[in-house]
C-alpha cells in the first residue's frame, strides 16, 4: 500500500461530498482536517467533527442572513436597514 497523500485526502472529501463538492470550500476541509489530524483518511477523524468541519466550509449556508423584509442578504454585504435602528437597548453591568 502506498502513501496516502494530500491528493488522496482531497479525493476522499470530494467523494464523501456526494456531487456537491462545488458548494464546499474543499481547500479549506483539507487543511482544516490536516491541520488537526495529519494528512490521514477521513475515517479516522471522529464523524461529528469530520461533519463540523464541512459545514463550517459550505458555501451555501453560511453567508446570509435575514433582513426584516424576510431577503435573505450575504452577511456583510447587505443594505443598512439589516440593522435594527429602532430599538434602544439598555445592559447594565
């Protein structure tokens, strides 16, 4: 059996994807699997964290966010009435 390498990780990824690797950042599932457990085969990385670690690289997900006119707008990118300017809130320490 030979090395497994940083090509086969990315391979495995895209299969475990299922078809929709183009709404994930795949780069960025590598490194992140890398930078925690080395360059090894997706199934020795616990399910739950494998599957945190893809969700916090779909594209699809997490860069909206509701407006009050129910859009959905990227976050960060949105008109400036996603913010709530009509509410005062007070916080005491």
């Amino acid at each position: 059996m030979g090395t497994f390498t940083d090509h086969d990780l990315r391979d495995q990824v895209i299969a475990s994807l299922d078809g929709r690797e183009d709404d994930f950042d795949v780069p960025g599932i590598v490194d992140e699997v890398q930078s925690a457990y080395g360059t090894v085969h997706i199934d020795k990385v616990p399910h739950a964290i494998y599957w945190g670690i893809v969700e916090r690289h779909d594209n699809t997900i997490t860069k909206v966010a509701l407006t009050d006119q129910g859009r959905a707008e990227p976050l960060g990118r949105g008109p400036i009435d996603m913010i709530d300017t009509g509410t005062t809130r007070t916080f005491h320490a």
